[in-house]
C-alpha cells in the first residue's frame, strides 16, 4: 500500500490500541518510557498499516514496514526501535533494570539493532551520543558470555570466500567519542572493507573532511584485518583488529580509484591497532590504540571509542 493521507472528523484528543507482543529475551523493565508528544497509534495488522492519529485531526497512512513511529516538535520522525537501542544503553530514571544476571546485555541490544532495517540504521551514529558509544563497548563486552553469540558476525563478507575474479566491499560510516585535535577528522570517518583473491582482507579509512580525503589520496591509512582474541594493553576481550603496522601493504589488487599504499604519517605509523567488537547486524565499534614501535613505550589509546555502521546504499 502506498503510502497516503486523509483528513478525518475525529476530535482533538487522541486514542491508543497497541499489540503486544513478549520476547522470551527481554529484560525485565518495568515499562517503556512515555513521550509527551506523542498522540497515539492504531495498528492494523490485517490491512498491514500503521495509522497515526495526530492532534489536529489528521490522519497519516503508512507501510507497515516504516515501523511504529512519533512525530517531534520540529516535524521530524523518531522510530521507536531506534529508541529502544538508545533507553537500552542509557536507560531513563523511569526504566528500572531488574537482576542484570537474569539476561545477556549483549544479546538483547544485537536483537534490537536487528529490528531497525538496514536503511536506517545509520541513524545511530547521530543518536549515539559520545558517552552512550562508550558505554555501548561495555555492553558489547558481555557478548562473550554467550557461546552462541560469540559465533556472530556483522559483516557478510567475513562469512563467505572471496569471489576469485572481484573485490568484494564494505563501506561503514564511523563516529568516535572523541579524538585529539591534530587528526580531529577522527571524529567522523568512513571507513573501506575489502577482501582480495589472496585470502586477506584489507581496509582504509578515509576522513570526513575535503582537506582529509585530498591528503589521503597521497598517503592513504590502509591496514590488515586480523583475527585476535584481547585487546593488547588491556587483555579484554574482542573479535578482530585493523593493523596499520608502517603503512606499506603488499596488496596485488586495489579497489578501482584506490591509490598505492605508502607509508603512513604520524601518529598511524606508531603500531596503532583498532580492536573491534561486534554490537549488532552491521553496527560494531571499536577501540583505537597506538601501541608504539618503542618497548619502552606506553602504550595509549588514540581517541574515544569508535561506532562503526555499515552503508548499505554503497554495498558492491
């Protein structure tokens, strides 16, 4: 059905008939959250619609697929399965969490990540705030608790071989928690996956500013793909890690456009590894750490905590 608006003769006060459906893996809160400007959804499952009754008699059709949704006082849409990832890791004063032992963190945020379409799902890297993505690597921590969820993996194109005959890609959009100021391009980047006929994957980042992207076409930040089991500095647990090592890769085949590897400029030349943990169905996020090529030296962490999303509009 697509979607379409009619005006109908109901009075200004709004009504609400919900559908409620258990998960066995929801933790136990005690309600969801109430939003004060929200006037009220019907759901029809049988004509496989959402209808919005608004305040001003209006009354907005749309595809059952957009998912049940409030209108902002500045017009804009907020989806409540976005909502629900956002109270989950930074849950409001209302939202009491019972015994945390009696369900996995982990395990319901990646559920509820999942339940955001993949179109949308970009959405989190302005709803995230800094604080909430470092607060996410911590729930992403109690994934390895689960042995079934450890077997998980975001990215498709760790799952299959690489076609003999192509260069499979995997675009991500990155935000960090913060990063210092002489490479603040950090602080928004995006970020290259691919996977080459030798059997390795390789990666670049490319910042989010013109002036970044202009001096990384001369020294482009690409690094190795490497599975590794704790993060070095602090033996927590993760899934995988980028190495950017000196910068000089050996790749037979590069991405069309993708310029030759050279080694890297300060600081990514100084053994800075980014260790990555999986958070849901292509969303992970990361800590980024320059280790040092000194045994003397300490090693210490490059930014804030790195939310990465995968840009399903630019998958080849």
């Amino acid at each position: 059905m697509n979607p379409a608006t009619t005006t109908a003769s109901t009075p200004s006060w709004w009504w609400c008939r919900q559908t409620r459906h258990v998960h066995p893996h929801r933790p136990p809160f005690i309600h969801r959250p109430t939003y004060p400007h929200f006037r009220g959804l019907g759901l029809y499952s049988k004509k496989r619609v959402v209808e919005s009754r608004l305040g001003n008699g209006t009354v907005s059709l749309t595809n059952w697929d957009d998912k049940p949704f409030e209108i902002l006082p500045n017009g804009k849409r907020s989806y409540f399965d976005e909502q629900d990832v956002v109270a989950f890791i930074d849950p409001p004063n209302n939202l009491i969490p019972l015994d945390p032992a009696s369900y996995n963190p982990a395990a319901y945020l990646w559920k509820k990540i999942e339940d955001i379409p993949e179109e949308r799902r970009h959405r989190l890297l302005q709803l995230l705030k800094p604080r909430l993505i470092s607060m996410a690597w911590q729930i992403a921590g109690t994934r390895y608790e689960d042995p079934k969820l450890v077997k998980k993996s975001e990215s498709t194109l760790l799952m299959i071989n690489s076609d003999k005959d192509d260069v499979k890609l995997e675009y991500y959009n990155c935000r960090t928690s913060g990063g210092p100021m002489p490479i603040s391009w950090i602080n928004s980047f995006k970020k290259v996956i691919f996977s080459c006929n030798d059997g390795k994957t390789y990666g670049r980042l490319i910042g989010g500013s013109v002036l970044a992207a202009f001096a990384e076409s001369f020294a482009p930040l690409y690094f190795t793909m490497t599975q590794l089991k704790e993060v070095m500095s602090t033996e927590q647990p993760c899934d995988f890690a980028y190495e950017f090592g000196d910068g000089v890769f050996d790749i037979k085949e590069l991405p069309l456009g993708f310029p030759r590897s050279v080694k890297h400029p300060y600081p990514f030349n100084d053994q800075v590894v980014i260790y990555v943990r999986y958070l849901g169905p292509g969303v992970s996020v990361g800590q980024a750490w320059q280790e040092g090529n000194k045994l003397e030296q300490i090693p210490r962490k490059l930014c804030g905590e790195i939310l990465m999303v995968k840009d399903y509009t630019s998958l080849q």
